[in-house]
C-alpha cells in the first residue's frame, strides 16, 4: 500500500513514517508539510503520483484543501488530526459521500474498547456521577481532546439527560445532571484519560494511558488496512472494532 502521510515533520507524522518504513506491506510514496522539510511537497494537490490512502496527522485548519484532494482523487484518508470545527467536520462528512474516510479523536484500539466499555457502564449505572480528567503534554492546543469529548459522548448515548461542564470553576455545587470534564497540560505526557462514576458509597474508574505516541501510529496504519477495502462512507473505531 503507498501511503501519502500529511503532516510528515510533525510529531506524529515523523513517527508515523517511521512505522510505515518497518511494515511490509506498506511505504511512504509522499510526505507533505507546509514547511517542505526534507523534499516533502508543500501542500497535497503538489503531489500526483501513484497512490492509494492517505494518513493525515496535521492540522485542522488543512481539513478542506484535504478532502477536496481526497475526493478530486479518490483516495481513501484516516484522519487522526482532532480539534476540528462544526463546519470542518461537515466538510468531512460530504467529502465521505464519495471517498472512504476513517476519523477517530483518538487512534487507540484500547480507547476505543474503553468507550464501549464506559457506555456500558453508564446504561447499567443511570444514577451515578460522572467525572472525566485527561492529561497531555505541554504544547497540546486543544482542551479538553477530542478524546474526553468522544468518552463523554459515549456517556450521553447511554444518558442523553446528561451534559457536560467543562473546566468547572467558581463558587458553585456539582449538578446532578453534569458531566465534568477537566483537562491537564504539563511536562511530556503522552495521554491519559480516566473516567469516574461514583455514588457515595463507591467509585467505578475506566482509565486508559498511552505510553508511547507510536501506539497512535500503529492505530492509524490498522485503520489503513481497515479502509482501503471499504465503500465510500464515514467511518471510525466502532466499524474497526466491528469488522
């Protein structure tokens, strides 16, 4: 399979080639970064060579020169990029109309088992509180991630009564009907998320911590696998999980 990899310089994406470059039946045709680095093309309509998906780990704002790439040549694309907007996110949506694409808030496996999991928690546990905390590493932009977003949201699937509080402060009791959510920036974390229902007599915790970004490498060349032999559509963790 010949990869394009958008965002080659970054953190990810440099892990992500490097991963590729040890599997099989995969390689690197392209890399693509706005800063040219090392021969990478600066934008993806640069390219067009043979290829047959792309891997995307940059920045949202690239999101519609992506999918109109994308579509214009067929090409299937994960998306592991997360802090996209309402109206980036419907761009993705349309481009999969035509195009298979695979997004996921988080390109872990094991999170995604852990969203079924709290999801099943919270239908079996209609009375308990729910507090979400995720930690990061110092130079994430967004808060809270796309991954405490996508836990709670499996937590109002199961109780739609609920709605989140995002970063709690000032003078004021904890509502009944309130997911919170608190999110920490510091050091090198990699990422972790942990999620707590509670009552006063006892605390049930789901907590998933990566060790190493290379674990989102390895998810985003499943998803690849995954994909390239699926329809046009709109894809994520649970259609993975499911195949």
């Amino acid at each position: 399979m010949q990869v394009i990899v958008n965002g080659i310089d970054g953190a990810m994406g440099t892990i992500l080639a490097r991963v590729i470059g040890k599997t099989e039946d995969m390689e690197v045709i392209a890399g693509v970064t706005p800063t040219g680095a090392d021969g990478a093309y600066l934008t993806p309509s640069d390219y067009q060579g043979p290829a047959d998906m792309v891997i995307d780990f940059s920045h949202h704002a690239g999101t519609v020169p992506l999918m109109d790439y994308c579509v214009a040549r067929g090409l299937p694309v994960v998306v592991c990029t997360t802090g996209q907007t309402e109206e980036e996110m419907a761009y993705i949506a349309k481009a999969a109309e035509s195009i298979p694409v695979f997004k996921s808030a988080n390109m872990s496996v094991g999170v995604a088992i852990m969203a079924k999991v709290v999801k099943e928690i919270a239908a079996k546990f209609s009375d308990y509180e729910v507090e979400i905390v995720e930690a990061h590493h110092n130079r994430k932009v967004d808060a809270p991630s796309g991954t405490a977003i996508m836990l709670a949201d499996a937590v109002m699937e199961a109780r739609p009564d609920l709605h989140c509080n995002i970063g709690r402060s000032g003078m004021a009791k904890r509502e009944p009907d309130e997911i919170g959510i608190s999110a920490v920036r510091m050091g090198n974390i990699v990422g972790m998320h942990e999620v707590m229902f509670g009552t006063n007599t006892q605390t049930i915790t789901i907590k998933h911590e990566a060790h190493d970004r290379a674990l989102f490498a390895d998810g985003a060349v499943t998803a690849a696998r995954f994909l390239i032999d699926q329809p046009a559509g709109l894809y994520n963790m649970d259609d993975l999980l499911a195949d």
